[in-house]
C-alpha cells in the first residue's frame, strides 16, 4: 500500500532526540538563574575570603543563605550537566561512546551534588 502522506509530513516529529527544544529551553532557564545566584555566590567569596571557619558555620546556618546557596549548586550543577549533554550528542561519533559518556556525565554531576550538599548541610548545622 502506497503511503498517501507527503515527504514533510512524514519528516514531522522525526527530529534526533524529540525534546530539542525542552532541553533548548532548559539551558537558557538555568543561565538566566545562575545569574543573580553566581553573582551572589562570587560575593559571598570575595566578602569571607580569609575568615575562619567559625564565621562561616555562622553566616551558614542562616538558612536564607543555605537555601540559596544550594540553588546556586542545584542550578549550576544541571547548567553544567545539559551544557555537556549537548556537546557529547552532537561531537561524540560512535553510539557505544556517546552513552558511556552520557552515563560518566550524568555520574559526575550527581556524586558531585551530593558531595556539595552534604558538605554545605554539614557546615550549615555545626558539623
């Protein structure tokens, strides 16, 4: 049976990943808050540079602070993971390649979270 459609009907939808844009969408939401929360962040630095550890368990267990510290990590860390995500898809040739590289990615970013979070959580609550 013949196929009635014509070649850009059957061309709809048939894009690489089919969330292009979702991930487009993501990257660009993710820079746009990394903004205010890097530019707090480099302040946050640049002011306790050279304090003790006592001064910053203090400033920390503010949790106004903590709170946006951790959304600095948490949208610094996916900005970083969709960023690689994109260049593996589009440079990586060899399909067995690009998913271990996806996987170590992924990995990465995750154990590097926890690590973040754990360290922030622990610093934040005097341990």
């Amino acid at each position: 049976m013949s196929d009635m459609r014509t070649p850009l009907k059957r061309a709809r939808g048939m894009g690489a990943a089919k969330e292009g844009t979702g991930h487009f969408w993501h990257q660009r939401l993710t820079a746009l808050a990394n903004i205010p929360l890097v530019i707090f962040f480099v302040g946050f630095v640049i002011t306790y540079n050279g304090a003790s550890y006592e001064e910053i368990r203090g400033v920390l267990a503010n949790p106004v602070i903590t709170v946006i510290m951790m959304l600095a990590l948490l949208s610094i860390l996916y900005h970083m993971k969709l960023g690689m995500q994109m260049i593996i898809e589009d440079y990586a040739e060899k399909e067995g390649m690009k998913v271990l590289l996806l996987l170590l990615n992924i990995s990465f970013v995750f154990i590097l979270g926890v690590v973040s979070f754990f360290a922030l959580v622990k610093i934040a609550f005097g341990g």
